[in-house]
C-alpha cells in the first residue's frame, strides 16, 4: 500500500493566535487517522527554481486513502474552520511511490 502526504504551503500567515488554534485542532483530528508531522512550518526552507520560500508543513499517512479521508472528516473540517480567511496555502494530497 502507498502512503499518503499532505504537502502544505503557506503564502501568508495572517494572525498567529489563529494558526495556533487551527493547529490544536488539526493535529488532534490527524491523528485519529494515523497522521505524522515530517515538516514543521518552522524548519528552514531553500527555494530553487521556480519555488518559492514559504512556511511548509508535510504530513505522512500509513495510505493515500487515510491522508483523503483526514481531509474530510467532520473533526479536520472543523479545523478549517477555525482558520478561517486569514491564511494562504496551496495544499495538495499526494500519493507515495
């Protein structure tokens, strides 16, 4: 079976006490799915090419299929909620090799 990743970029961060309620409940509604942080927002970032520097989060599931249903849940969707407008990612869902 393939794992699964979230790969998270921020472009902008608008208010920090909402990232940090966003990640509480993130990180409990992931974990019910077997979800690992590998990359942090806060670990260094070099940009080549066409890339850009910005925060970046990966996250590991045990299947492409969790890493989909994690995204779905009631609990992750929540989440969302809780961050609101004031941020601007480009997440994509992908699958292992």
């Amino acid at each position: 079976m393939k794992k699964g990743y979230w790969v998270v970029a921020y472009r902008t961060i608008g208010d920090e006490a909402t990232m940090k309620s966003y990640v509480a409940l993130a990180s409990a509604a992931l974990g019910q799915f077997g979800g690992r942080l590998l990359v942090g927002p806060g670990n260094a970032v070099t940009a080549l090419e066409a890339g850009l520097k910005q925060p970046t989060v990966v996250v590991e599931f045990d299947s492409y299929e969790q890493a989909l249903a994690a995204h779905e849940s009631a609990d992750y969707k929540k989440a969302l909620v809780a961050l609101g407008s004031s941020v601007e990612r480009d997440f994509r869902i992908v699958e292992g090799v």
